[in-house]
C-alpha cells in the first residue's frame, strides 16, 4: 500500500484519473482505494497541484 501511495503522490496526474474514474488501482479494494484518495487529499501534499 505505501508503493501506492507513494506512486500516486509523485504522479498526480494518475491520482487525478482515479479520482475522476478514468484509472483504477486493480488488486485494490475501492474502499481502500477511497481512503488512500482521502488521505493523500487531507494532507495537503498535493495542494498545489489544485491550484497549477
């Protein structure tokens, strides 16, 4: 899960897919899915990215 997490921060653009249903994480529960969105959004480590 933290390869994940970790992939999903360095690649935004990926992160924006899966968030938008265009992507999806197979293997991956879509609960865990949503709290691995969750958590990456709430830390504000992609702050800036929202607001390119």
């Amino acid at each position: 899960m933290n390869e994940i997490v970790n992939f999903l921060i360095e690649n935004p653009d990926v992160l924006e897919k899966v968030v938008n249903g265009q992507a999806s994480l197979l293997g991956v529960d879509v609960d865990d899915v949503l709290g691995v969105v969750e958590g990456i959004l709430g830390t504000g480590s992609l702050k800036n990215f929202y607001w390119y």
